[in-house]
C-alpha cells in the first residue's frame, strides 16, 4: 500500500469515527431518550472543553516524549473503549461526564492527525501543498459515509450509532501502529520560557486591535457551526410527527439530506482560490457570514416537500460557503498577519477561538434558549422561530463585522501562501 494511500485510509477513518454519531445524536437526545434541550447544550460544549484544554497538552507530549503515530493510535483506541459506555447510560448528567472524556479523547487526534501526515510527506519528499488536499478530502468523504451508514442501518435514533464509531476507532487505533515512525521533534528550545511551551505567548496578539477583533468574531461563527451539528439532523427528523410528512423521503433518510452539507464542502473548497484572489480575505469571511444568514433562513422556511424541500436543499448548499470561507481565509489571515515566532501558536489560538469557546458558547446558550423560550410543553420544538433567531444571530454577527473589521485585500501574500 502506498503512503499516500495509507494516509487517506487515516484521513477518511478520522473523520467516519465522529461523524457516525455527531449529526444524529440529537436525534437519539431528543426522540429517544426524551431528555432536555439545555442538557444537551452542555453535552455538545464538552467538543469545546476538550478543544480548549487536550490539542495543546497532546502537541507538547508528541513534540517532547512519544510518536505522535502512537499517542494517535493509543487515544483512539480510548476514545472506542469511552464510546462503549454511552448507550447504556441513564442520565443525561452521567452522558455529559462520560461524552466529556470520550472527547478529551478525541478532539486532539484532529490535529495530530494532520501533523501525522505532513511529517510523512516531507520525510518522503512529497510536495505538501499539492499532495494534502486531496488527501484531506477523504475526510470529508469518511464523515459523509459515517453518516449514511448511520442512517441506512436505521440507527440515527439508536445507541448503535456510537458502537459503529467505536468499533472502527478501535480498528484505527490499532492501524495508526502500523503508520511509519513519526518521532518526536523537540522543536521547543530546552530554555523556552513556561508560555513559549505551552503555546501562550501567541495570546499577546489579543493586543493588536485588529487580531483581538478577528478572534472575537472567530468565537462568533464557531458558535453557529454548532447551531448546524446539534440540530440540524432534528429538525428534520421532528417533521415525523406530523402525519403529511410523516413518510417523506426526507423525514426516513433526514441524514442523507443533511450530508448534502458535507458534499456541498468539498465543492466549495475547489473555488476558495478565485474567490480569495478577486474578492479579499475580509470579503470572503463575510460571504461565509452571510451565508450562515441563508443556511438558518432557508432552514426556517423549509419543508419536506414542494417549494419547502428546495429549500432545505439550498440550505445545506451554502453550508459548503458558510463553514470553509470562514475557516480557509481565516487561516490565511493568520498567516499573512503574525510574526513567524508566534505563527504556529496563532492558528492553534484561531482553532480554539472557533472550536472551544465557540463551541462551548454556541451549544450552551442555544440549549438554554431553546429550552426556555422554543420547546412547547409537550416537548416539541418551535423550529420556525429556532431557525429565524438562528438566522438573525448570524446577520447581526455579519453587520458589525463589516462595519468594524477593517483590512486590505493583499494579493501578493495570498499568492505567497499557494492559493
């Protein structure tokens, strides 16, 4: 087997192992176990615990004392075992503390799982810029068929969906052992400082007007990217309870639909290049704002059929928009505006801005919100009005960041980072 063919088998399990259960489990939550919307909220932050506190504590053990290929492997293989446990629980308190350590578990080995693949390939002279990307789409490839195979084997209401996660995090546990040896690169100096060893000194940056606006607004929008994870997959699936949609394709099948996002993604990723070239970083990252302003609004408006259903399939279109030129053109901003001391520290302080508070911010209030303001006493959801303040939330991000976020569209340091 190839290498490259070795690391697209890692990039495409990855992601299966997450996506089996990420977009469903608010089905299970909320239809099967019948447990509340607040509770649920805290049990989608612990993706943000765990953003917040493990990438940086992993990088420094890989960097300093074990193989980063190991330290992959061994975390998968406790994140299946964490799995395991999960459809048994009772509580939504003891899911929260077990869904927390599976995490810890989890959310580093997206990094290292990078960091993996890059050191695998300029060891073996590959060009990187060239030879990543299409490796890294199989990711997205691996999620997407997670999701079907959730769906088709009629688990996305089901504890089965964190077996089959598990089971194959297992199977990638034991297959990271077999990856070629990635040893430690002790790329931190023996006398760097406390904060230069933890990756701290790039929160300076927070002093720079521009920069601390820029991670304010990353918080933002990763606080909307858990909007589309958590409830997505169950607003659809509510449509269930109403007898004209009852048995519509998109009520039976709600996680093929939802994938049409994930496919969306790999599309939009191909044209983030010309639209970074003519438009700038800074119109880019409003499109992606904008774009989350239609992809809640259509969600609002969206039925299973007709007119309706056009709807919700525009939406998970412009998810492709809404989730990469955010994150593609703000790492470029990263890039382009940090001293290379800082560089490395700087993206991992955009990750966890996105995927730690934001998340951590994003699933709490949403889940008190709804829960207090947008769940009849039944127990049903307000869907329309939940997608229209959704919506609403995400304008109002996009006003103030056109009117505050001020930056010069540079082409040449564009060009110099290969898009």
């Amino acid at each position: 087997m190839s290498l490259k063919l070795r690391l697209t088998v890692l990039s495409f399990m990855q992601f299966f192992v997450w996506g089996a259960w990420l977009i469903t489990i608010g089905v299970y939550w909320f239809g099967t176990k019948q447990w509340g919307g607040e509770e649920f909220g805290k049990v989608f932050a612990t993706l943000g615990i765990a953003s917040i506190i493990m990438p940086a504590l992993t990088g420094i053990v890989a960097d300093r004392w074990i193989n980063a290929e190991k330290l992959f492997g061994i975390l998968h293989i406790l994140y299946g075992i964490t799995l395991f446990f999960l459809p048994q629980i009772t509580t939504p308190d003891h899911f929260f503390w077990v869904m927390l350590l599976a995490m810890m578990f989890y959310m580093p080995t997206i990094s290292l799982s990078n960091s993996i693949a890059y050191y695998i390939l300029k060891n073996n002279n590959y060009d990187v810029v060239k030879v990543f990307p299409p490796i890294r789409v199989w990711g997205t490839i691996g999620f997407i068929a997670a999701m079907w195979i959730t769906n088709l084997t009629g688990n996305k209401a089901s504890g089965n969906q964190f077996y089959i996660a598990a089971v194959f995090a297992l199977i990638l546990g034991v297959y990271a052992f077999t990856l070629p040896k990635c040893p430690p690169q002790n790329v931190i100096p023996a006398d760097a400082t406390l904060a230069e060893k933890l990756g701290l000194n790039a929160f300076s940056l927070f002093k720079d007007y521009k920069m601390a606006l820029f991670f304010l607004f990353s918080l933002f929008l990763g606080a909307a990217l858990q909007l589309t994870n958590m409830y997505g997959d169950t607003f659809l699936s509510d449509f269930g309870k109403m007898p004209e949609y009852a048995d519509s394709f998109v009520v039976r099948r709600s996680t093929l639909i939802m994938s049409l996002s994930q496919f969306s993604e790999t599309v939009f990723i191909l044209a983030i290049p010309f639209f970074l070239s003519r438009f700038g970083i800074k119109k880019v990252m409003l499109f992606s704002m904008l774009a989350w302003v239609l992809r809640f609004g259509f969600f609002a408006y969206g039925v299973p059929v007709g007119f309706g259903l056009g709807l919700i399939i525009l939406s998970c279109i412009v998810y492709g928009m809404a989730f990469d030129f955010f994150n593609i053109s703000g790492s470029l901003f990263v890039e382009t505006t940090t001293n290379y001391k800082v560089r490395s520290s700087a993206q991992g302080l955009f990750m966890m801005m996105t995927n730690g508070f934001g998340a951590i911010f994003g699933s709490l209030a949403s889940g008190w919100m709804i829960q207090e303001y947008f769940t009849l006493p039944n127990g049903d959801k307000m869907w329309h009005e939940i997608w229209l303040v959704f919506s609403g939330y995400a304008l109002l991000v996009a006003i103030l960041f056109a009117v505050m976020f001020k930056h010069k569209h540079d082409p040449e340091a564009i060009a110099e980072a290969n898009l």
